[in-house]
C-alpha cells in the first residue's frame, strides 16, 4: 500500500480568532474536504485527560460478559441507542446490498438532553464503570462545543458567513458511537470487514481512533486504498453525505472502510474507536448552498429533510436478515 497521509490542519489559530489565522486555517480546510474530503485537526481544545478517560472506560465495558453488555441492548424498534452486538450491522449494504455483517459491536448514545423528548429514543447508560454517564454526558459537551467551531469554519471555507450555519445548529443533531473490534480468532467471511466500506450520512463526522492494527482505510480518486496514519491527541473528521449534497458536491463525501488486521500478526489486534456522527436540527431543510451554485454549476440534488434523510441510511444498514 502506498504511502498516504491525510491532510493536517491545526484550528488553533481559528479558534484564537485573527482575521488573518481564521482565513488561513479556512484555506487549509477547504482544500482538504474539496480534494480528500478527509482532514486530521490538531489544536482543537477537546481536554486529552477527558478523552483517554472515557476510552478507558468504553475499554472496560467491552471486556464484560456478553449477558452483561445485551442488558444494555434496546428493543427491536430503537437500535439507535444501546449495545449492539456482533451480526447487528452491515454498513457496505447502503452501497452493494446483501454483504456479510461487520466485524464488530457497538454501543451507542444520543444526546443526553433529547432523551425523553418525542421522537428520541431513551440512552442505555452502563453501570459499570460508575462514571461512564458523566464521561460520556461531559464528553458530548466537548464534541458540541467542537463540532460549532468547525461549522463556523466550514462556513468560512465554503465562502458564506462565519455565523451561517448558527440557526441549523442551535439544536444539533449527535450520535456517539463506541466501536470495538475484538480480535479475530476465525478467518473473515469472504468480503467481510471489520467496517464493510461505505459513505458517512451525516455532515462533518468526528473520530477518535487508536493506532491497534487493521484500521481506518480512505480511498483515493483512483480507486485505491490507504491507511490512515494516527496521529497523536487529533481527531480525523470527515465529510458526510449530507454535508456533501448541502455543498452541490463541493465537498467530497470519501468512501472509506475499517481493515482486518492482518492474519499473521501475534498478540492482540482489538481496536476501539470513538465516533461522533453530527447533523444539523433533524427538520433543517438542506438545500443546496448560495455558494455552491451557480449557472454552471446548478443545484444536482432536490431539498432534503436532514433527519429523514440519515434515518433512512441507518434503516438500509441494519436488520440483516429482513428482505
């Protein structure tokens, strides 16, 4: 595999607030989801204390017995939240249809203030570690806090007001995913993955990853396919389908996928990624940008529901045995 990195940008100097550090690192930004649609960002302010704490007790989690983890698994009608095991998902199917399940398990949770509003699904808080709801509550914070900079700044890089994206964000949409993928202790069906490949749904994804073997791959405008190097206290974000379409395909929504390690390693190949999926409110129309149009380039996409629009993503990727 070629060697490949993908695009590095430091927002401290956006955050910090200059006229001339906001359009350089806006520069920096626009080119990276034009040409890769991928972006590491270093300088993002999300304390490393809080994340490592919570990567520790998401560790712990996985390590308990099965029967432990499925009382946390929701009921058939909300598999957005909670546990869910090994065999749940196959995301390659929103491109290629029937593919095997992912190598993996999941547990995943919303926003701690919708839980109990309609239309939002209660979070299935483990309680073990005794911390984990108060890591994952303060942790979700930091990724909202995180996730307004970047709109502001995708703002300036798509050539719009700093404040465009403020209104479509006063009551964000986020998922937080925690992915483990065990070691393999049998050989992988044929064209199974960790992570089958696929488009993220959503607008800016945001992932913590670790550097364990059998990792993140982005493919190339050729076709092929890299890894992507870790890089330390950073986070790897990335553009959606939806951030794409709201950008008339300015922005490139990259096919990328989670590699199995390779067989003839010794020792352990677990791998655990912490993923925040963000939209904007769920009834935002997108449409395509003042920006991103014009008469040689009119709008390609009809408006869209943002929610409706992922709903029906995640709908395509689960429930594997349905026809």
């Amino acid at each position: 595999m070629a060697d490949f990195t993908l695009p590095i940008v430091n927002i401290a100097p956006f955050i910090e607030g200059t006229p001339e550090g906001k359009a350089s690192v806006a520069r920096e930004f626009a080119e990276a989801f034009e040409t890769v649609g991928f972006a590491v960002i270093t300088g993002h302010g999300v304390p490393e204390p809080l994340t490592s704490g919570l990567y520790g007790a998401a560790t712990g989690f996985f390590e308990a017995p099965l029967d432990t983890k499925m009382t946390y698994s929701p009921p058939e009608a909300a598999k957005s939240r909670g546990y869910l095991p090994m065999g749940m998902e196959s995301v390659a199917k929103t491109l290629k249809g029937e593919t095997p399940p992912d190598l993996c398990e999941a547990l995943v949770f919303g926003m701690p203030h919708h839980e109990g509003q309609e239309g939002h699904n209660a979070n299935y808080y483990p309680e073990k570690p005794a911390d984990f709801a108060g890591l994952v509550k303060e942790y979700t914070g930091a990724i909202l806090e995180l996730n307004a900079v970047l709109m502001r700044l995708s703002a300036l890089a798509l050539d719009l007001p700093e404040d465009y994206f403020d209104p479509m964000y006063a009551d964000p949409s986020l998922t937080l995913r925690f992915v483990n993928y065990p070691d393999q202790d049998e050989d992988p069906l044929p064209g199974q993955l960790r992570y089958g490949e696929h488009h993220d749904y959503g607008a800016l994804t945001i992932l913590r990853q670790d550097s364990a073997p059998g990792g993140l791959e982005v493919m190339d405008l050729e076709g092929n396919w890299h890894e992507a190097k870790v890089i330390p206290d950073s986070f790897v974000i990335n553009v959606g389908d939806l951030l794409s379409r709201w950008t008339n395909d300015r922005w490139r929504s990259t096919l990328h996928r989670v590699s199995n390690p390779p067989r003839t390693l010794t020792g352990t190949t677990r791998r655990l990624s912490m993923v925040a999926f963000t939209g904007p409110a769920g009834d935002t129309e997108v449409t395509a940008l003042p920006s991103c149009v014009s008469e040689a380039a009119p709008a390609k996409y009809e408006p869209v529901a943002a929610g409706e629009y992922i709903m029906s993503k995640i709908r395509a990727s689960h429930d594997l045995d349905s026809k």
